[in-house]
C-alpha cells in the first residue's frame, strides 16, 4: 500500500474581514475565491473533497468538485468552533476584559454561550479519525483555522494551549503524509498560498 495524503485548507478571506465567526455563515470576498483557487492548483492529485458546511468553505469545494469531477463530503466535524455571544465580532468590538481571558487562557475560559473548547476538540478529533479510517487517497479538506490547529497539535503531540500558536492564514495549506501502517501521520509541510 502506498502512501496516503490529506491536505488540510484553510478557507480563504472572508467578507467582513476578520471577526470571530464560528457559526457565522459569511460567504468569501473575491480575494478569499482568488486564494484558494491558487492553493487548489498546486494540489492536482486530489481524488477526495471532504468540507466544513459552512459557505466559506463549502462553495469554493462544491466549484472544485464540479471542476474535478469529484462529489463533495460536507461534514459538520469540520466545522469551526462556536463563539455564542461573540459570533460576528471583531476583536474590538468584545469588552477588553473578556477577550483578554480568553487570549490567556484559550482552552479554560468559554466566551459566553460558546462551544467549550473540550467539545470541540473532541468534536474535531472524532471526525479526524473517521477521515484516517476512510481510508481514501489524496483527500482535501476544507476546513477553517481553529479547527486545523486542533488536528495539527494531535498530530505533532502537542498540547491544546501550543496548538494556538500556530499560524495559519487564509488559504493555508497544510499537507500530512499517511504511510502504510504501522507507520504513523507525518507533517510535510505548512504554509500560506502565494498571495
């Protein structure tokens, strides 16, 4: 059995600029379409879409798919994590207190009615192994940056809290190599698309 590879993409720029949009379903801005088709075309070799339902995500891999000829796995595991009261707010626009917690201590401290971060990761984490016992060849998912953090801090063995400290800008790309087994998931590369 040859080697397998998943490659991770984060969703390109978004209308509206940064913000904390979990469950925000903002579509992507002409420069975030740009984005990911640059990434995409370094990336011949895909034979499985899988991607986050949210638009940002979704649309671009839906036109991918009809490009490819390739049908489209929507999954809700990769899925940004939800921010409740902060849902479509910018940095500046949370009270400096709270957001200061939460940059302290991303992992311990919910924002106000949001996803506990335990949930997830867990949340993640299940549907990463489901991919991993897919088994499918050459697999792209489109996917967001918290949720590409937690795959990648399982992956290096990181902690939960160093995951965070990861870049990962609009149109990352992250590829992870899959050997035969026993052999065990790899980190090949990681970097943003050329603007």
């Amino acid at each position: 059995m040859s080697d397998r590879f998943i490659i991770l993409m984060r969703h390109g720029e978004v209308v509206g600029g940064p913000r904390f949009r979990g469950a925000c379903d903002d579509a992507l801005s002409a420069a975030g379409w740009a984005q990911l088709r640059r990434a995409a075309a370094r990336e011949p070799a895909i034979r499985h879409l899988v991607s986050s339902p949210a638009r940002r995500c979704a649309d671009f891999a839906r036109a991918l798919a009809a490009e490819r000829g390739l049908a489209v796995e929507l999954s809700a595991a990769f899925s940004e994590r939800r921010f409740g009261d902060w849902e479509g707010l910018a940095a500046d626009q949370i009270p400096a207190g709270e957001l200061t917690r939460f940059w302290d201590d991303p992992v311990g401290y919910t924002p106000p009615g949001a996803e506990p971060f335990a949930a997830f990761r867990q949340r993640v984490l299940d549907g990463w192994q489901a991919l991993l016992a897919a088994g499918a060849a050459h697999t792209l998912v489109l996917t967001h940056g918290g949720t590409l953090r937690v795959i990648l801090a399982q992956v290096l063995g990181m902690g939960d809290c160093s995951g965070l400290q990861l870049e990962v800008p609009p149109a990352c790309v992250t590829r992870l190599r899959l050997p035969a087994p026993p052999g065990q998931v790899s980190l090949v590369s990681h970097a943003a698309s050329a603007s």
